[in-house]
C-alpha cells in the first residue's frame, strides 16, 4: 500500500449498493470506533478553548458537517451541558439515511436538530458560531477540499474546526486487527482503512492551506489524528 499519498480509492459507505439496514450498523459501528479510539476528544477540546471567556449561560451556535450517527453532537451537547452554556446544535449530513439514524440515537430532551443536505450547497442563515466536522473531510478530493475551506471561512462566525486522520502505516494496520477483534461491520472494516489511506499527512494540510488562503493551526492528536482549526 502507498501511503504517500493521499488515495483516490472509493468509500463502500458512499457507494449506492450499501441497504438502508447495512448502513444503520455501519453508522452505529462507526460511533463505536469513534468512542474507543477517542475521536471526540480534539473537538471537544479546541471548543473548550474556543469558549473559555464565555461566561455560564452564554449561547451559542454549533454546527456538524458530515454528522453521521450525530454522536458529536450529543458530546457536544453533555460538554455544553456540563460548561453551563446554552447550545444550539445542528448537524447536516449529504446521506437522508443519516439523519433518520441519528434521529433514532438521539434522546429528546437533547434537541438537535439534523439536517440532510450537501454542505456546498448550505448557506446557513444565520451563520453558526463554530463548525465542526469529523472523519469528513477525507471523504473530499484535494479541489473540493479547497471548496471547503472557503466555505468554512465564509459560514463560520467565531471559528471552525476539522478533526480528521493521520495517514500513517500503523493506524492502517493497525485498524483491521482492532476492527476484526471489535467485529465491527465489514464495510467499517474495510472503509477505516480506506479512510485512513485517503487521509493527511501535514505537509498536505500546509499546501491546502496555502492555496484556500488560509491561516489555521493544523494538530496532532493520539491517536494518529491530524486536525486543522482557526479561531477567527
Ligand atoms: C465517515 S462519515 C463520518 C460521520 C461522523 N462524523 C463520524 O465521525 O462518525 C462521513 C459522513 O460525511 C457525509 N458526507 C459526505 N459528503 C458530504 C457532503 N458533501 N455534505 C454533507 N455530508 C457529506 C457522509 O454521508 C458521511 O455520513
């Protein structure tokens, strides 16, 4: 496997042929990785720090893109609960199976509202404080990569983040013991490693950056996560 790259391999996850059953366990699956391997943890950080001249019971705005399962958004919402402020929470997701998912898995009191949409074509109005996106933006080609940056530039009011991976030979191999001993969905299975291959290394977040014109702070986080945030 040539990791030097960025792969151009497709997603089974995006492809057509995927049931509406098959997708609801990898979304579910997909949460779970997502817990044991602390996906969350670099968001709700960067968000901490974002926040912390907000005083207890301040609102504000948080937007999801790609939000899947929307099992962010419910950490999202159990931090903002703990922080004492007041969060209005919104996920948009390009696959209608996504939302009627997170929809299922998400209590009512919790309030979040999810959205099915492309995110080029959403102009949310008004603009959300923060946008967030999670194992999104590897889903993106490097042009339509560009695309989103701007597009966080433009919708973001106060800042956004991207928490995505590190393209790196032992997460890639690394995730098929570890989704195999977990028994995780196939598709999870094979679409983690494919995500993994089609992930960043810094210097293609630096070159991103740099032609998107823009100034953000890229990351490492364990385990083998590379995000890229600004705060305006
Ligand atoms: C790997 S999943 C990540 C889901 C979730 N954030 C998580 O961490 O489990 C990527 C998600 O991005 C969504 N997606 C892909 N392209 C999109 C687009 N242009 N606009 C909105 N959502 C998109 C897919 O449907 C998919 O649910």
């Amino acid at each position: 496997m040539d990791l030097s790259r960025r792969s151009t391999q497709a997603e089974l996850m995006d492809g057509e042929t995927v049931t509406a059953d098959e997708y609801a366990r990898c979304l579910h699956d997909l949460a779970a990785v997502n817990r044991v391997t602390l996906t969350h943890r670099p968001t709700l950080r960067w968000l901490a720090r974002a926040t912390r001249a907000l005083p207890r019971g301040a609102h504000l705005c948080v937007l999801d893109v790609g939000c899947g399962e929307g099992d962010l958004l419910r950490a999202v919402r159990r931090w903002a609960d703990r922080r004492g402020l007041q969060a209005s929470l919104e996920g948009i997701d390009l696959n209608p199976r996504s939302a009627v998912a997170a929809a299922a898995a998400t209590p009512p009191g919790a309030a979040i509202a999810y959205r099915t949409g492309n995110v080029f074509d959403y102009a949310p109005d008004p603009s959300p404080d923060f946008v967030v996106s999670s194992q999104f933006a590897h889903h993106l080609t490097d042009p339509e990569l560009l695309h989103f940056l701007r597009w966080l530039e433009r919708h973001a009011a106060r800042g956004w983040f991207i928490a995505d991976l590190h393209r790196h030979a032992l997460p890639y191999w690394g995730f098929r013991v570890l989704a195999r001993a977990a028994g995780w969905h196939r598709i999870v299975r094979l679409d983690g490693t494919v995500s993994i291959a089609r992930s960043f290394r810094k210097p293609d977040w630096t070159r991103l950056l740099q032609q998107a014109g823009v100034a953000a702070e890229t990351r490492w986080h364990v385990p083998f996560r590379l995000c890229v945030g600004r705060l305006k």
